[in-house]
C-alpha cells in the first residue's frame, strides 16, 4: 500500500524510480518485450521535465506506472510522498495518491458525446467538488484556457487544439501538484502545440508564485518541445541515455554541424575530418569542434555546388551522439 517516504525527502522530490523495470509477456511464442529496463529517475518538486525520444522508446510506460494505469515489473517507484505501483491495495491511500495528479495521455480523456461543461462536472465529482466548488473551479478553467463561450459545446464538434484544451482543463481542475503529459500535442499544428505549451509555462509561473510549484513530467519525441523543459531525460530502448538541461546536452555535443542533402556531400565531410552521420530525412550531416575543419568543408561543398547550412548542435544531434540512432527512428519494438 502507498506509504509516506521521508518527510524530508518529500518535500523536495516529486518522484523518484528506482531500477524499475516492465517487461510485457511475448504473444505466440515470442520473446517478452521489455519496456523499461532498470531504469533510475529523480524529479524535484517544481520540475518540468521532458522525456525524449521516439516510439517505443519506453516514455509513455513511465508514465503509466506513475499514474497507476500500469504497474513495474521490478524496482521501486515514489511519487508525491506515496509509494506506488505492486502491493498498490489501500483505496484510500490511492485516492489521496490520486488527489495530488493529473494526467493527459495522448487520447484526449473526455466523453465525446458529452458537452465541456459536463465533462467537467463529472471530473469535479471524482474528486468530491460539488456545489459553489465545482462551479467556481469549472468557471476559473474555462475562462483559463479561453473556453467560456464553448462550454456547452460537445466535445466530438471541437477542433484538436480545442479539445486539448478542454482536456487540460479537466486536469488541473482539482488542482493537482504532478501534472503528467504523454504526447499531449500530438495531432495539432505548430501554432496549437506553442499556445498548449505556453499555457503549461503560465500555469507554472503562477503556481511557482503562488507558493504550490507544480511538477511536470511530459513525454515527446518533438525537440522544440523538449526545449521548453527545465530538464530533458533522452531515453532509448527503455534505458536514460543521457540527462540535463537543454542547453548542457546541446552543448556536450560541441562544435557545429554541417548539414547537406545528397550522398555527394559524405566523401567531402570525410575529407575535411568531420564527424559524419545520415540525417532522418537521408541528408548528410559533419560535426566538428574545428572551426577550420567547417570551413575547409564549407568551401568544398559551395565548389561542388552542393547546399548545405551550418548550425549549432540540436537536441536530435545529442541523441544521435548517445543512441547512434536517429531521434526520428522508433526503438526495438
């Protein structure tokens, strides 16, 4: 059953895994797949944190278990003061669990066939809001997250960027401290996707001055996304393969890259010394701290008549550096 972790310890870490593992059992004589495998992950309390990487990767299990929708094969799992996950038993203790988080998965939890107003009427009764309580909560939201003049709308009529939304709102009605986001953005525009991250950033800020920091922990294989974390967790093959600041990772990398379309351009990168790999999209990219070494590379690519652009190192060069795979490229399914 959820149990206090050190009062100590609680107070500044929001979650903390420990070698957890889920393996799922083979179908048809195939070998298990192993989700997560011994994997170890500190979150303090106030943290937005970005799990990186493609499908299959192992970011949507973590965020499962910590939202008790799955549970680890093996390990250890605390989060907001409980622990969690096998031995999970005490309805009580899990609805106290559960009083402290909101999630949104990658599927918008709303009844379609419902109106946003009753979507969250029901959700203020999951957590015992009734009356002036639930009706304040439910007008502070929709005017939140620009909602007010749709509120009896049904969600099926509503645009993706809408409904995401509709469905953050939902959320954080009951005010939660741990918000977990697997995908949320998946299937809108660039536009919607900022507009849902900005609302994310705000709502930390206020909850920061406020005196309640609110924890999030966001699954994304979108490095632009990534960016917008305190902290990015690079997973892969259901393994952390690298952790930090977006900055730090970018800059572990060192150097610039060198980035042209076509085969034409390897031969040319290799003889300039540069680092070279395959870009997701088939180009061709030369990595080098040798400010030189660009520029010989540089020239030899304008004689040729090649394009080519020159950047920074980017949150897909840091994970190419650590996997060897590309970030666009799905893990061992």
């Amino acid at each position: 059953m959820p149990h206090a972790a050190d009062a100590s310890e609680s107070d500044t870490i929001a979650i903390r895994a420990r070698n957890l593992r889920r393996t799922y059992p083979g179908s048809r004589g195939r070998t298990p797949r192993v989700a997560l495998d011994d994997l170890s992950l500190t979150v303090p309390i106030g943290e937005w944190v970005a799990l990186l990487g493609p499908n299959g990767s192992g970011k949507s299990t973590l965020i499962r278990l910590i939202s008790t929708a799955d549970r680890a094969t093996d390990g250890t799992l605390e989060a907001l003061g409980s622990t969690i996950g096998r031995g999970t038993t005490n309805a009580r203790a899990l609805r106290a669990y559960k009083s402290g988080l909101g999630v949104v998965f990658q599927s918008p939890g709303l009844d379609r066939l419902l109106t946003i107003r009753e979507n969250l009427l029901a959700q203020a009764s999951l957590f015992g809001l009734s009356g002036r309580a639930s009706t304040e909560r439910i007008a502070s939201a929709a005017r939140r997250f620009e909602l007010v003049d749709r509120l009896d709308d049904r969600v099926g009529s509503l645009s993706g960027g809408l409904a995401r939304r509709a469905d953050l709102a939902r959320a954080l009605l009951h005010h939660p401290r741990l918000l977990l986001l697997d995908e949320p953005t998946a299937g809108l525009d660039y536009d919607a996707r900022t507009r849902f991250l900005d609302t994310i950033a705000a709502l930390r800020r206020e909850a920061a001055d406020a005196g309640t920091p609110l924890t999030v922990l966001m699954s994304t294989h979108l490095m632009d996304e990534a960016e917008r974390a305190d902290r990015v967790v690079m997973m892969h093959e259901g393994r952390i393969v690298a952790d930090g600041a977006p900055s730090a990772l970018r800059g572990a990398i060192g150097g610039s890259s060198l980035r042209s379309a076509g085969s034409a351009a390897a031969p040319i990168l290799e003889r300039c010394l540069l680092n070279v790999s395959i870009a997701p999209d088939g180009g061709i990219i030369g990595r080098s701290g040798d400010r030189e070494a660009l520029a010989a590379a540089a020239s030899e690519l304008a004689r040729a008549g090649l394009p080519f652009e020159v950047s920074p190192p980017t949150l897909g060069d840091a994970y190419l550096a650590a996997t060897g795979r590309p970030l666009s490229e799905g893990s061992t399914p």
